[in-house]
C-alpha cells in the first residue's frame, strides 16, 4: 500500500479512531494529488491494481471530478486514453496484461460511481466524437449479467443526469439531453429495444433481478423514443406474460407492470392515444389487485390502472368524435370498479393519484344531465370509497380519545388526508345532490343501528361525510331544507349515539349541527332539539373537558345567530348552565391545552347574548345580570380582602381564578350595547358601574401583576364601549393606576386604550389627556432609545420587539391626538418640555423609518399640527421657533432628502402613497407660508440639491397657481427623478 492508498483510507475514516491532523493531513495530501497533471493515469492505474472500495470509489470520483472540469482543456491523447480505458472497466475487460482487479466485481456503489463517469463522457463525446459508444456497448452484452448491468445502469445515469425531466435542468443540459436522445433514436434505439426483449427472453426464470434493472431503465427511455417499438405484440405480450404469470417474483411482476404504465402514459395525439390504451387489454390485470392487498405487485398494479384511467380520462376530454368519447366511456366502465377496489381494500400509495383521477372523472360528469345508470353506480361507488378512506384506523380510538401525542399526530395527519376527499365529497354532492344526501342517509342510519362500541369509526365518519357536504349547499337550499336535508337534520338532532362520550363523535356531532344552522331560522320547530344537543351531556355537559369547552364556543356561534328566537327558552337554557358557570368561576387553574379562543368564557358571552337583548324584560334582565354579576363581584372581593394574608403558594391559583371572573365579566358585556345601558336601560349600566369600580380595586391590590393589568385593561375597553361618557368618572383612577410602574408591554396596550377614548370621545377627553401625556411622554422618551434600534445577530430579542412595538404605537397616539383636534394637549404648560424631543421623534421617523405606514402617520402629525399652529403667512407665531423648525428641518429633510433617497421605491404602492403626503404638506407649507416657504425650500434645499433653475420656476409657479394635488404629485415625482439622475448614484447626506 503506497502512501496515497493509506491517505485515502485516513480521509475516508468515520471510526474517530485517527487523530484530526492526520486526517486533516491526509486530505490535504489527496488533493495536492488531484491537482496533478497526470491524475487520470494515476487514478485509472489504481483502478487496474487496488481491490479497496475506499480508493475506487475516490478515484472514479476524482475521474468525473476532473472530466467536468478539464475536458475541455485535455489533449487528444489523454482524451482516447481516459475514453478506452473507463469503456474497458465498463464492458469488464482488461486495460492491459497486468490488470488484475474488475472494478465491476465490486459493491453496486462503485458500478453507479463508474456509470457516472462514462455518461460524464458521453455527454462530452457523443455522437460527434465517440459515436459508437451504445452499439460498442450492445456488442458486449453477449458477455453476460455483470455487463448487461452495467449497461442498465448507464442508461439509468444518463436517465437521471440529464434526460428525465423530474429535475430541474439548465438550457445546455436541456439541449445536450436532445441532441443525445436525437442520436440515439437514429442510430441505435432499436438496437437497444432489441437487446431489452432478448435479455428479458432470455434471463427471467434465470436472474429476476437483472430483469428489474433492465425494465427500470426501459420504463425510463419509453416517453421518448418511437411507440411501436415497445407497443407490439411480442413485447406487451412477453410485459403481460412477466406480469400476469404468479411464478415471478412479485418485483419482477412490478416492474413489469410499471412499464406498461409508462406505455399508457406516452404523450400523443389522443386519437392514436386512445387506440394505444385500447390495445393494451388492460381487464387481463384486474384479477391482480385481490392477490394479497398490501403487496409490493398490487401497489405496482393500483399505480398502472390509475395511470391508465386517467389517460383514458384525458383522451375523453380532448375528443370531439361521438366514437371516441364511447370508446374512452366503455375503457373507463371497464377499469372503475378495480380502481374502487383499490381503494377501498389495499395499502397503497396512489391514494392521492386516485382521488385526483375520481375528481377529475366526477367533473366530466357535471355536464351530463341526467346521469346514466351506469354512472349513478359509479357516483355510489366513490362515495363508498371516501367513506372508506376518511374513517379512522380503530387501533388508535384510544389515542384520539384521550388525545396523546400519537393521538394528536394521528389526527393532524388524517385532517391533512381528508381535505382533498371532502373536496371530492363536495364535487359529487354538486353532481348529484339526492344521491349524496341518500347515501349520508343511509350511511347514518347503518352507523346509529349498529353497535356503537365497535363502530365509533362508522359513526364518526358519517357525521364527517354530512359535516363536509354542508359546504357544498347554498344558504338557500340550506335554509329551505330541500330535499333529503329536511329529514336528514331533524334524524341528527334526534339521535343520542351510543358513543357519544367519544371525543371524536362528539365533536363532530357538535360542529355538524353547527354547520346547519341556517336551517334552524327557518324551522324554528327544532329550537328545542337544538338546545337539548348542546346543553346536555352531548355538549357542555359533555364529560370530555376539551368537547365541553368546544360546545361552549359553537354554542355562542348559535345564540348569535338565533338570538332573539331564543328569548322564550332564555330561563329553561339558564337554568342548565348554572352548574357550568358556577364550575368556571371556583376553577382555579385553566388547562393549558385548551386554546385561548376556547377558555370557556364563550358560555358567558352567550349568556350575555342572550339576557342583553331589548326583547327581555327589564325586570327579568336585572334579575339575570345581578344573579351574574353579584356572585362574581363577591368572589373577587373575597379574594383582594385575603390577598395580603395569603400563602404565596396560593397566590398564582388566585390570580388565575381573578383572571377568569374578569374574562367572564368582559364576555358577559359582549351581549349589552351603549344604547340599551345608557339610554333605554340605566338601570343595567349602573349594574356595570358597580362591577367597574370593583375590579379597578385589583390594580391596586395586585399593582405589579401584568395578566391581571392586562384583563382589566381589556374590561375598560368594553366599558367605554358601552358605557359611553358615563365612564368618565371612573377613568382618572384607572388610568392613573394603569400608568404606573407599567411595562413596554403594557404601556403600549395603555396607549391602545387611549387611542380608543380619543377616536369615540374627540375632544370630550382633553381634560384627561391633558393630565396623562406628560407622564407618558416622560416613560417614553425614556425607555425608547434616541438612536434606531439594534440590528444584526443577538438583534431580535423579546425586550428588542416590545419596545418597537411600543414605538408603533406611540405614533399611532400621536397621530390620533393631532388629527382628532387635540394638539393644544402638546402645548400644555406640563407638556413643553417635551414638544421638542416629540418634534424630534417624529422628524426622524417622517425621513428615516422601515415601515412606510409610519412615516405616513408622521407626515400627517406635521400636516395637522401646521394647520392647528400657524394661522396665516403673516400672523403671530402660536407656537414660536416651530415654523422655522418645519420650513428648516422638516421641508428640507423630509419632504427632499428622503425622497432624493435611491431606497424611497416609487413602484412601491404604499410609498406613493406616503410621497402623495408629502407633496400635500408642501401645498399646505405655502398655503400657512407663504412666499416664505418657497424663497427657504427653492433658494437653500433645492438649490443645495442642484435643481436646476427652470424646474425650480415650475416649482414655484405650480404651487401658486393652486394645482390640482394630482398635477403637483407627477411634477414633483418628475423632479425628483430628475435630480436622482444628475447625483448619478450617488447618495444624499443628511
């Protein structure tokens, strides 16, 4: 063993056994080899002499490596040399007298990595220079099985390396891969077809396997070369012999059968086309499909007869004849029933082939009105196959049950599989809508009849089938009830499955009689029934928690539809959730599986629904919010008392149990609007009132704890809802206790609030905004940085995002101040100090922030507060230094620097629009300005821009005629691109 046989062997080494310097030193030593002159000698001459894979395998690689590279730079000697030298280790000959290794003696590894080189060559080579390669190549097959396979696996290379389109591939392999397929189809194809049926004849009682490799590479070449050559009697008579005969070993017969796929999938005209599939006889492979369901054969057969079907399919769709579109029918009548078959009763793979096919196939039949009977059967047949193939597999009923990981997978992945079924499911209902609604039905039917214990699946599946038929109805037909429907929706609601403690049945039960509750509107008769369904122990009282906190939510989704058909059933439906509500609020922890949309407050908002209606009765309406509200004020009372004398152990359990009261507050409120509370009814929000002022109280007691800030936070939005005015009493206090020791976080909810106050109240809220700006512009100016935030790695941190957020929103609020007439809040005797660090803020944001929306708002803030603050051209100054300040820094940097910017992207939609303010502020600049603005703007920024003289003039004279903003938008684009032009690229320093 020479030294670059030992280096090879140390860069191959995967044990961790040699040290990483002398592994490092050992590839370092194979490349300084490579980069040799003389390497293809070198790496042939080990290939002669050295029985290690390990070197082999390098030297064949560095052989390609180097062909790819080189070739074009090698000599012809060197050429014919490599060329003779790698046909000879192919066609397992002898290079000269001394060679004493066959490199086609070796792992299957090595043969793929010498097929590579030869098809790297013939890439190179063929036709022009080595055109005889493939006829040289069939001359040697007579040698026997190790040449016949190398062969097929140069075929398979050339394959996969640059004809089969199942790659992405550049121009020039596209047009070599042509230039190669032309060669071949001139000058040997049918050699090689010759030489495919002979080996075939020849080897498949003898060696199977060498058979697979020789069908694999003829599946591959089919789609381009002649049809004839492979659709003739004796070659699809010896496939359908190798397919049909059970001696074969089942991959051979699936081999077979892949090429006659590969027949049937040819690209034709379809008039030939149909003729080719007519010819192949394809009923003498039905009988294979029953032959053991989950075989290798059957998945091979199930991919051929949906192959063909949907090329029998295509051909009756591209066929105008009254003669083809019978013979494709009679050909697809002919290979349904073993399609179904398919499905319904194998493990395979093509199941999403096969139901791409059946949608297809059920489109062809949109047309055809009415169905024949043949056709009706076949409707009823993918119907029994969707039903088939959406049940669930009853060895994971306990894992869904229970829903464990298995079991959450195991649904997530059959949620995925059903879409494109219940796609289908739909196409069919459209088809034939009767026939669908027969066969849910019947489908129901069978499934309640029949024990429920061992058919959870059956059932489930059912009420899955009519779940998704319901997207297919109009609301019209959904509310008539036509059809079936009628009988269908009343059988639903009547029936208590025997398994309706299951998870799943229950569920899909629930959302089921969700789905048609259009239906209900109409047919107010089954109210009754409807109610029975979710307020026993089918829904909220299901004994599942995640089925009962559903139920909660879809039940919530009813009481908004039906609403005021429900008031006279307002006690009966009271009466059943008393335990829930009670039950909700002496919880003391939420599950963190439920999601935050189910958390069960959904059962207070229906409530709330329910008694907030005007269609109740005052008295009745007091009566059921104070039996509501007083237990849930005294529980959190109860708990704020005991607060300082608790365990901490206790306190998180308390907080959480503080948490939902006021989540079911909140919720509870959803059903009253401001007009019933403030104006009809005051009595009920003098009831809210009361509950407002109790859970302020937590502020005070829990100051620091953010989920509890947040929900009272949330409990105030809803009171300025639908208290009105009426709030303001309460705000001072609140606001006040908000604002204190509040996080980024929460100081930009609190921000949030404010926005709300301002845009439903406007000027009503200068008092309060008055006394809480400046304590919000001193936190934010001190918590913001003066710089732009960080970028880069380490970059987007929690805190990072929470101070961006709190900046967006800072903005927004002073943008709702300014154009909701309230700048003179800025003016404040306790809010100067901070009108220039505002100033500031917003100048650099106009010019400088990522985000379009915001340098937008900015730029109205300036619109705004010039139109407040500056009177006339010529009139005392409201504010003093701020025209200067506009006319200096804001005009010459915003309105010209950050538009001259090559990033200020004027194809972008929201960048126009931002550019469209900009060209407004400058009409409203000369307007309040006068001549002052243009002699500032013209003489200093555009002059210091290089303007030149005669756009200035236009300029001027567009803005003093009073141009249309639309007129003064393009002139001014046009003059900002064409000082871009004169800076040549260059960028504007600011």
């Amino acid at each position: 063993m020479d030294d670059l046989e030992k280096a090879i062997l140390i860069s191959f080494d995967e044990s961790g056994a040699v040290d990483s310097a002398l592994k490092a030193q050992a590839v370092g030593y194979c490349q300084q080899i490579k980069e040799t002159p003389s390497i293809c000698s070198i790496c042939i001459e080990r290939l002669c002499f050295s029985k290690l894979v390990q070197v082999q395998f390098w030297c064949l690689q560095c052989l390609h490596e180097v062909l790819r590279v080189r070739y074009s730079s090698m000599g012809p000697e060197e050429k014919s040399f490599i060329r003779k030298s790698v046909f000879s280790l192919a066609c397992y000959e002898s290079i000269d007298d001394k060679n004493l290794v066959r490199v086609l003696d070796g792992p299957a590894f090595i043969k793929n990595k010498l097929a590579q080189v030869m098809v790297t060559l013939i890439c190179f080579e063929y036709p022009m220079i080595w055109p005889s390669v493939f006829v040289d190549f069939l001359s040697n097959l007579s040698k026997g099985v190790v040449v016949i396979d190398m062969f097929c696996r140069v075929l398979n290379a050339l394959d996969e390396e640059f004809i089969s389109l199942d790659y992405p591939r550049s121009q020039e392999e596209v047009a070599i891969a042509g230039q190669i397929k032309d060669a071949m189809r001139q000058q040997c194809i049918s050699q090689v077809v010759r030489a495919w049926y002979d080996i075939l004849l020849m080897y498949r009682n003898s060696d199977p396997d060498l058979c697979c490799s020789v069908l694999d590479s003829m599946r591959r070449y089919v789609s381009w070369i002649d049809i004839g050559l492979i659709a003739n009697d004796a070659f699809v008579g010896l496939l359908f012999e190798l397919m049909l005969v059970s001696g074969f070993p089942d991959q051979l017969r699936g081999a077979a059968a892949g090429c006659i796929h590969a027949v049937a999938a040819k690209r034709m005209d379809p008039k030939a086309k149909l003729t080719l599939l007519q010819s192949l006889q394809i009923r003498k492979v039905f009988g294979l499909v029953a032959e053991d369901n989950d075989s290798e054969l059957v998945s091979s057969v199930s991919s051929l007869l949906t192959g063909y079907s949907t090329e029998v399919l295509e051909c009756s769709k591209r066929l105008n004849s009254e003669d083809g579109k019978a013979v494709s029918t009679e050909l697809l009548n002919e290979v349904l029933p073993s399609v179904f078959y398919v499905m319904q009763n194998c493990e395979i793979d093509e199941t999403f082939s096969i139901v791409q096919f059946l949608s297809g196939y059920v489109g062809t039949l949109k047309s055809l009105a009415p169905l024949t009977e043949t056709q009706s059967l076949h409707v009823g047949q993918i119907l029994d196959v969707i039903r088939s193939q959406i049940r669930f597999d009853p060895a994971y009923r306990n894992n869904l049950d229970m829903l464990d990981k298995t079991g959450k997978e195991e649904e997530d992945r059959m949620a995925e599989f059903r879409k494109d079924l219940f796609v289908l499911l739909r196409s069919v209902g459209r088809v034939a809508p009767d026939a669908t609604q027969l066969f849910i039905r019947n489908s129901l039917a069978s499934a309640v009849a029949s024990n429920g214990d061992v058919n959870v699946e059956e059932i489930e599946a059912a009420l899955s089938l009519l779940y998704a038929f319901g997207e297919s109805l109009s609301d019209e037909t959904m509310k008539t009830g036509n059809g079936l429907l009628g009988e269908l929706i009343p059988m639903l609601l009547s029936t208590k499955f025997p398994c309706h403690n299951n998870r799943l049945v229950a569920l899909i039960y629930l959302e089921t009689v969700t789905r048609y509750m259009k239906f209900f509107q109409e047919n107010t008769q089954y109210i009754p029934l409807v109610l029975s369904a979710f307020l026993d122990e089918r829904g909220i009282h299901h004994p599942n928690r995640n089925v009962s906190r559903r139920a909660s939510y879809l039940f919530m989704r009813i009481v908004k539809l039906l609403k005021a058909k429900l008031v006279p059933y307002i006690e009966t439906i009271l009466q059943s959730l008393q335990d829930t509500v009670a039950q909700f609020t002496t919880i003391y922890a939420v599950s963190k599986e439920l999601s935050g949309c189910e958390d069960g407050s959904h059962i207070f908002e229906a409530i709330g629904l329910l008694i907030g209606m005007e269609d109740v009765p005052l008295e009745k309406q007091s009566e059921y919010l104070t039996a509501l509200l007083t237990p849930l004020c005294q529980q959190v009372e109860a708990l704020l008392l005991n607060a300082k004398a608790q365990n901490p152990e206790e306190s998180p359990a308390k907080i959480t149990n503080i948490q939902q009261i006021i989540m079911a507050i909140n919720a509870l409120s959803k059903g009253f609007s401001e007009r019933l509370v403030t104006a009809s009814r005051p009595a009920i929000g003098l009831m809210f009132k009361q509950t407002l002022d109790v859970l302020l109280r937590i502020l005070v007691i829990y100051p620091k704890i953010e989920p509890l800030r947040c929900k009272v936070t949330s409990f105030i939005h809803r009171m300025v809802d639908i208290l009105g005015s009426s709030v303001f009493p309460y705000l001072p206090k609140a606001l006040e206790q908000l604002l204190a020791e509040s996080e980024p976080k929460e100081l930009a909810g609190f921000l949030l609030l404010l926005n709300q106050l301002i845009c439903k109240f406007n000027t009503g809220v200068q008092d309060i905004l008055e006394e809480v700006y400046p304590a919000i512009a001193s936190r934010v100016f001190n918590i913001l940085p003066r710089d732009a935030f960080p970028t880069g790695p380490g970059s987007n941190t929690e805190e990072i995002r929470e101070l961006q957020e709190l900046q967006r929103t800072f903005y927004t609020f002073l943008h709702v101040i300014a154009t909701h007439d309230l700048s003179s809040v800025f003016l404040s005797s306790k809010s100067r100090a901070y009108l220039d660090p505002m100033m500031q803020l917003i100048l650099h944001a106009s010019c400088n922030h990522k985000d379009i929306l915001v340098r937008k708002a900015c730029v109205q803030i300036f619109i705004r507060l010039i139109k407040d603050w500056c009177v006339s051209p010529y009139g005392e100054e409201k504010v003093p230094g701020f025209r200067s300040f506009v006319m200096e820094a804001f005009a010459t940097n915003c309105c010209l620097y950050s538009v001259l910017d090559k990033s200020f992207e004027f194809r972008d939609a929201n960048t126009l629009v931002l550019f469209g303010e900009i060209v407004l502020v400058q009409k409203v600049m000369f307007e309040k300005f006068g001549n002052d603005f243009l002699v500032h703007f013209v003489s200093k920024s555009l002059q210091s821009a290089h303007c030149p003289q005669d756009l200035a003039e236009q300029y001027c004279q567009k803005l003093q005629q009073g141009s249309d903003i639309k007129v003064l938008k393009s002139f001014y684009q046009l003059l900002i691109e064409n000082l871009r032009r004169q800076q040549n690229g260059s960028l504007v320093f600011r």
